[in-house]
C-alpha cells in the first residue's frame, strides 16, 4: 500500500497541473503591500475557523492590523489557532510556512521569524512565479475574474450576475455608462447582458463565473419577460428616483428569466458555466441554498453547456455525483474540497471514482485570494489524490496505469478540455 501510494504521488508531483479556481490579486504588483504575514493570512478561510473555534470579530479585525505589535496579536490568537490548526485551512497554512519559508511548526517561538521572512520575499519580488510556477508545478490558474490579469499565470472567467440579480439601483446606469446606451426594457437589459458577453469572449474569457448561491437559491425557474419586465421595471423606476443610492431587491421573476437567457446564450456558444455550489465562505449563510441538484431544471434544458459544479458540492456530495453520473453536461470541480475537509475529499474522490466516468473530475482549484495559501492547497489536492487512487489499486478496481491515467485526467486532462485550454507551450 505504502508503495502504491508513493509511486503514485511522485507521478503526481511530476505533473504540471492546471488551477481551475482562483481570486488571486491579478498580478504580483496587485498584491497588497500593507498587512503582515496575520494580515495576509487571516484574510479568509484560516480566520473563519479560528472564529469557529470562538475568537471574537474584533479580536480578529485586531490581530490583522499590522500597527499592532506582531506578539499582542499572536498571544490573541494562540489558543484558537491551536484549536483549529489541524483542519484543512490550518493544515494548508502550515504546508506552505514549510516549504515556502523553512519554518517546520507556526507557534509563539516562530511566527516572527515566519513573518520577517515573509516580508523579505515580498519585497525580493518574483513571489507568484516562485510560489505557482516553482513550488507549486501550476501550468495556469483560471481567475475569478480579472481579463486583464497577468497572462504568465492566469486566464480568467467573467460574472454576470449584476445581469442576472441586479441588486442595485446602479446596476442599469451602469451599464448605460459602460456600453453608451439607454436601457429602458428587458429586451434592451438582454441585448446588453449578449453584447458584454461576446465582449468577453473576444478578450478571451474561458468561461462564464455564477456565485449567486451566496444570495439565493439555485433554483431558477422558466418565466415570462413580461412577469420579468414588471420586476425591472421597478429596478428601473428605482434607478431614477432620487435616493438612487439605496440597494433594492429585485423580483424573483426577472432574476430567473435572465439566468435562462445568460445561459441561452451561453449554450449558442458552447461554453462552460461555472456555478457556485455548496459551503459558502464567512461565518453564517443558507446552505440549502446551494445544493446543486438545484440546478437540474437547468441542466436538462441547456444540454450545450457544461456546467462545472464548484467546490464538490460540500457537503452533497453524493448529491453532486448523481447529477455527474446522470447529465453528459454536469462536471464536479473539486476546488476548494482539498481544504474544506482533506478527508471528506478523498472519501468523496473515492466514491466518484465508482460511480462517474474520470472525464468528469477536475482535481484542483486553489480558490485563495493570497498567494502562499496556494502551494498548501495543491500539496493537500496532490495527496489526497494519490490516497484515493491507491487504496482503488489495493482493492484491484485499477491497476497503477489506469491510476496514473485518471491523475493526469483530474489534474490536466479534464480541466483543459472543459475550458478549451491551449496546450502547453514547447
Ligand atoms: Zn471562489
């Protein structure tokens, strides 16, 4: 066993991977210059856990705020970081102060040496082809959602969800001032919702982004555009009163008719929607909301896409594995799964490995919005991976070929095809 696992990670080591999830700074001159080594790193997900485990918010807007002696903030810290440091999140950090900055255990005799290094590698320059390209063996991150973004790293996906659930009065003017044009009707919202679209599209976009299972179900029923168009015509009457400023909540009807028309013309086109299921980031949020099998409706309808389903669908994951095995257009994404929970990801790897064919999986998407979370990321991804494979080969599902086979596939293969990837440079 313990040989089938090491031959199959060091095929997975050798791989050069592609990222199918980022919200990375879009280039290394982006990345903000003023918090720490804390600042940074408790931008998102560690944090989450450490106020799970109870530190207050204010103590943690504390401990990010570099002006603060580096040890008051970690002495706020040290009992819930040592309560949660063995989750995914903390377990990612700690891969990545390893093998990034030399320092083998995050505690009280080491986190200053950790963040004097880390400030010195800031400062060297060259961190994102050190941390993705060096360490991290990345061939391309797929960015949520920048096309401006650094082209050595990343390619980039594009939301429209400002189309779909406009939740601000802004939303329509806008638009207006982007496209320089009035917007009056429906019918004009979805000529400007195409038009931004093929935009995109000519500059390269890979695929659509939908986040909106942060903010409402994913059920999306088939409405009319006139029950749509009296939904905006409140936005639209909104937009023009004098306290324009204030957020309304549009109708129910008109968020559903423009999530089948943003995918309408995402299906003349052929393209890949990438869809938002599962755990929502932050502390508090519907999680039914985000249950894929939400999104059947959609999937019978609009055969021509391929919809990525996010994050496994943490936690339906049998529920994600249904709609995989079912619809030749549903594609489960691990990313963000590795850190979620390593162990729930490579139980559910396991599962899916028997009942989806290996062309549906795509093994990692780094999903940080800093860049040393990354490597920890792809580490766990990487592992849990050849876990998964291995004990398939001990329980002589598969040989090591057929293993090695699907690595390549989750890691590369699938990912590439699904989002019509250009093949590595010679
Ligand atoms: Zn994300």
């Amino acid at each position: 066993m313990e040989h089938t696992f090491d031959t199959i990670l060091e095929f997975i080591e050798g791989l050069s991977i592609i990222d199918t999830h980022e919200h990375l700074p879009a280039s290394e001159k982006h990345r903000p210059q003023a918090p720490d080594v804390l600042g940074e790193w408790l931008t998102h997900y560690f944090s989450c856990d450490l106020v799970s485990a109870g530190l207050q918010e204010a103590q943690l807007a504390r401990a990010r705020d570099p002006h603060v002696p580096l040890m008051d903030r970690w002495q706020l810290l040290a009992p819930y970081w040592h309560a949660a440091a063995s989750t995914g999140y903390g377990r990612a950090l700690a891969l990545s102060a390893q093998a990034l900055y030399g320092i083998d255990r995050i505690d009280s005799g080491t986190i200053e040496e950790l963040n004097r290094r880390f400030l010195e590698a800031r400062e060297r320059g060259g961190h994102y082809r050190y941390v993705l390209k060096q360490k991290s063996r990345i061939r391309v991150s797929i960015l949520d959602a920048n096309l401006d973004a650094d082209p050595e790293f990343f390619v980039s996906v594009c939301r429209f969800d400002g189309y779909v659930c406009p939740t601000h009065r802004r939303a329509i003017v806008g638009v207006q001032e982007r496209l320089g044009r009035t917007i009056h009707t429906v019918r004009d919202w979805k000529e400007a919702l195409e038009t931004e679209l093929d935009a995109a599209l000519k500059r390269g976009m890979v695929a659509v982004k939908c986040g909106l299972a942060y903010k409402r179900p994913l059920f999306f029923e088939k409405t009319t555009e006139a029950a749509a168009e009296a939904g905006f015509n409140e936005l639209f009457a909104a937009a023009n009163s004098p306290d324009w400023r204030d957020p309304i909540r549009p109708a129910k009807a008109l968020q559903d008719h423009m999530m089948h028309h943003l995918l309408a013309l995402a299906d003349a086109r052929g393209l890949a929607v990438q869809f938002h299921t599962g755990l929502q980031e932050g502390n508090g949020n519907v999680i039914t909301d985000a249950n894929p099998v939400l999104l059947a409706n959609l999937l019978l309808e609009y055969r021509n896409v391929r919809f990525d389903l996010f994050h496994m669908g943490y936690p339906y994951m049998q529920e994600i594995a249904a709609l995989a095995k079912n619809f030749p257009n549903a594609y489960i994404d691990m990313c963000w799964g590795h850190i979620i929970s390593p162990e729930a990801a490579r139980r559910a790897l396991g599962e899916w490995l028997d009942a989806v064919p290996a062309n549906k999986i795509s093994a990692f998407g780094g999903d940080y919005v800093f860049v040393d979370g990354v490597y920890g990321h792809q580490e766990l991804a990487r592992r849990n991976v050849a876990a998964a494979l291995s004990e398939k080969v001990r329980q002589d599902c598969f040989d090591m070929d057929r293993a090695c086979e699907i690595a390549r596939w989750l890691f590369v293969d699938n990912p590439e095809a699904l989002f019509g990837l250009r093949p590595p440079a010679p």
